[in-house]
C-alpha cells in the first residue's frame, strides 16, 4: 500500500536554495547536511531555485526516507518530455522519494513569459501524456485559479512568501484531500530590529515581483505596506521571529489556519546558498 502524501512529508520540511548547489565540489557537504536533517525529524526538503530532479537525486541517494521536491520547477525552462524522463529515472532507482514542484515563475525572470495559466495548462497536459501522474506533482499557487488547478490537476500546492491568512484561503479553495504546503521564512533573531533587518534583506528581491505582491494586495495589504522594504505589519505576518515560543506560535498559526506542512526556510543573515546546519538544529529541537 502506498503511504499518503501527508504522512510522507510529514509536518515539518526545510526548504533551502543551498541544498540545490551544482558545485561538484560541494556534493558530500549536501550529502551529509541531507543525512542530518532526516535524522532530525525533517520530512521533506524542498529546492529553493529553478530546481530539477537531478538537484534532487544527491540527496535522496544520501538518505533513506527523506522526500525531496522542487520548489520550484520553472515550466519555462524544463520541458514536459524532458522533465517526464528524469522523473520517471528517480521514481526507478528511488520509488516515492522525490515531488515535481512545479510553477510558472516571473515575468522579470522570464523572456518568453506569456499568458502564464494557459502555460501551466498546457504543461501539465504535456506532463500527463508522458506519465507523470498528478498525485506526484505539486504547484506553487497562490490565486485562485491556480489553487483550483492545484486541486484538480496536481497532489495540492506549495505557496511561497504568504501569510496564514493565505493558507486559511487556499484550503477553504484546495479541500480537504490536497496537501498544503506553505514555506515560512524563520528569523532565529529576538531583537525586533535586528529580525526585520533581515527579513527586508531577504523579502528585497521578491518585492518587485507582482505574482508576490499581487497576493499581499488581495489579502489586505495596501501598496504602503510594500514601500521601504516592507511595512512591520507585513514583515511580521510573513515571517516568524524572536525568542523560541514567537517562533512556535507563528509556525502554530499556519497548522491552524489548514498547513499539512510546512517548509521552513531559516534566515541567518548568510549568503542564500549557505547551509545554516546548526540553526536547523536548534529549529529541529524547538519542534520536537
């Protein structure tokens, strides 16, 4: 009998650009952080980037239950026959370890960037006709028409950059059966000015980005609250910070609001790439 998707993942995944490296050099680093985190409880780890099945590979060769996914997969870059073959090579050699995340990305990153639902349809059908079967694809959602693609055509939805009001919204849209699995930026960091800082840092390269700040709007957010780096209303319902029960209390605030899981990505203030291995232990030991 297949284990469920919910109960694969688990309720607590880590989500990291680092993990993806295709720096030969740096494979037995990922190899052992990988190891780590499934020895710590983590479920799932997710690619941050525009990641593929062969990021994912290393690290599933690595462990023996972690489940790794893309988050996301740009349907730009990756044609559905391609993306199709590689999957179907790691479900051979790994069965049920590893999730296609799939998203439209952005119109700034992206040359040929053009009527982005119809694109993602007619990914997926591509998808479907070379066998990729729906309960092992994910999208990154976060309008309406998307989460109801996310519903239909897909195991359910892994947003980025929202808010629990969000995750109450794209399950009121999913169902119950879809998996939702939201990311959450964590700041390790008790002093208020010191964890927005950071938080500003990292939201900087997402704030010209309209599919992100699109959704802060429909979500009652105003542009004020996009102006210098982010207002602290919208700092403080994007991210969790401060001392050990702040944090727990936010992460708490998605499983209420309908998460099945949730992909923390902490924020130290290192470079995106960097592996933050004892901040994903002291992460671990809050939630255990």
């Amino acid at each position: 009998m297949t284990t469920p998707l919910k109960e694969t993942v688990g309720r607590y995944g880590i989500w990291s650009v680092g993990l993806r490296s295709e720096d030969p050099d740096r494979r037995g680093e990922l190899a052992e952080a990988a190891a780590e985190l499934e020895e710590l409880g983590y479920g799932a780890v997710w690619l941050g980037g525009n990641s593929s099945a062969a990021n994912a590979a290393p690290l599933i060769e690595a462990t023996s239950t972690l489940t790794v996914g893309t988050s996301i997969q740009s349907i730009w870059q990756h044609e559905p026959d391609a993306a199709a073959t590689a999957f179907a090579e790691l479900e051979k050699a790994h069965p049920g370890r590893f999730l296609l995340g799939l998203g439209v990305s952005h119109a700034k990153r992206v040359e040929q960037y053009a009527r982005p639902y119809s694109a993602l349809v007619g990914h997926l059908d591509g998808l479907d006709a070379a066998g990729v079967p729906a309960d092992r694809r994910l999208l990154a959602a976060l309008g309406p028409k998307s989460l109801r693609l996310a519903r239909d055509r897909a195991a359910g939805s892994i947003p980025y950059l929202v808010t629990p009001e969000h995750t109450a919204h794209a399950r009121e849209i999913l169902g119950e059966a879809p998996l939702l699995a939201p990311e959450l930026g964590v700041v390790p960091e008790t002093d208020p000015a010191r964890a927005r800082a950071l938080a500003r840092e990292f939201l900087e390269i997402y704030l010209p980005l309209p599919n992100y700040t699109n959704n802060f709007l429909r979500h009652g957010f105003t542009e004020d609250d996009l102006k210098d780096g982010g207002s602290d209303r919208l700092v403080d319902a994007l991210f969790a910070w401060g001392d050990d029960t702040a944090i727990r209390t936010k992460i708490d605030a998605f499983f209420e609001a309908g998460a099945d899981h949730i992909a923390l990505q902490v924020l130290t203030g290192e470079p995106r790439d960097a592996l933050p291995r004892k901040a994903w232990r002291d992460l671990a030991a809050l939630l255990a």
